[in-house]
C-alpha cells in the first residue's frame, strides 16, 4: 500500500515538476519576445499577465520536487547533538506542519477560485480567468501537502538521516 502511494506520488511530483519546467521555459521565452519588441518599439502585448499567471506554476510546480529531494533550506546547528529519535520527531513534525500549511492555501485559494469563477475575473489586460491559475495552485499544493505527508510517515530523502549523511566528508 505504501510502496503504490509513494510510486503514485512519485508521478504527481514528475508532473508537477513538468509543468513547473513547461512554465518556466514559456517566461523565459516571454521575456525574450518581449525585450525584443521593446528593442524595436513593440513590447510584447499582456506579457506581464502571462508572466504573472504563469508565475503560480512555476513556484508550485516545483515545490512538491524540492520538498522530495531535500531542497528546502534547513538550520541543522543542532542536529548533530541531537540524538536521531529527536530528528525523527523533528522531521516527522516538519512535514506534517508543511502539509497542513499547504492545504490550508489550497482550501483558501480553491475558495478565492470559486468566487472568481462566479464574478468573472480575470487578468488585466489579456482577459485570462485566473480561477484557472488558482484551481491548478490548489492541484499543485495538494501534490505539495501529500509528499510531505509521506516524508512525515516514512524516512525518504533529505530527511535527518539522509542530511546527516550527505554532510559527512567522505
């Protein structure tokens, strides 16, 4: 059961990261078309919404895929004192703390979506309904949530052990 959870998270974090990379790659290519036309007196029209929309993917996109592997930044001065049990309770409490945190923003802004569904909202100048932006940032904090989730449940890595060995000189 656990083994299928984590292979379907493991998926869910890929996409999540793929679409995070999809974004990433279509900014980088707004800034150019735009910076360009700018260049020649014909900035790119609306490139600050689809800038800022595609933001949202970017951030959440990859927040699942550096919670997996350890990335987020970590004060481990006293982690070598403590002894493992205490780092596991540590841990155990950071990931659930996480998770919590992450559907809270996915529960306020799936509530921020529907209202923006109802009065029609959208971006400035390109008309964009940002409930999209927002239901795919309630999709991508719940994938979030669920892999910290399961680092709370089981030692995976960038967990204590795993930080306390990747430090040691080899």
């Amino acid at each position: 059961m656990l083994r299928t959870l984590h292979k379907v998270t493991d998926r869910l974090i890929g996409l999540s990261a793929f679409v995070g990379t999809v974004g990433l790659v279509f900014v980088a290519g707004v800034i150019v078309v735009d910076v360009v036309g700018r260049n020649f007196g014909a900035p790119l029209y609306g490139s600050q919404d689809l800038i800022t929309m595609t933001m949202v993917l970017i951030v959440f996109g990859g927040l699942a895929l550096c919670d997996r592997t350890g990335g987020h930044i970590v004060v481990d001065i006293f982690e070598s004192a403590f002894p493992p049990a205490l780092n596991r309770a540590i841990d155990v409490f950071s990931g659930l703390l996480g998770a919590t945190i992450f559907i809270g923003i996915a529960w306020t802004v799936f509530q921020s979506a529907q209202i923006s569904q109802m009065l029609n909202l959208s971006t400035n100048l390109l008309r964009l309904p940002t409930a999209w932006f927002q239901y795919a940032l309630c999709v991508l904090s719940l994938i979030g949530a669920l892999t910290m989730l399961l680092r709370a449940a089981t030692p995976l890595p960038g967990g204590a052990g795993d930080r306390m060995e990747r430090s040691e000189p080899q």
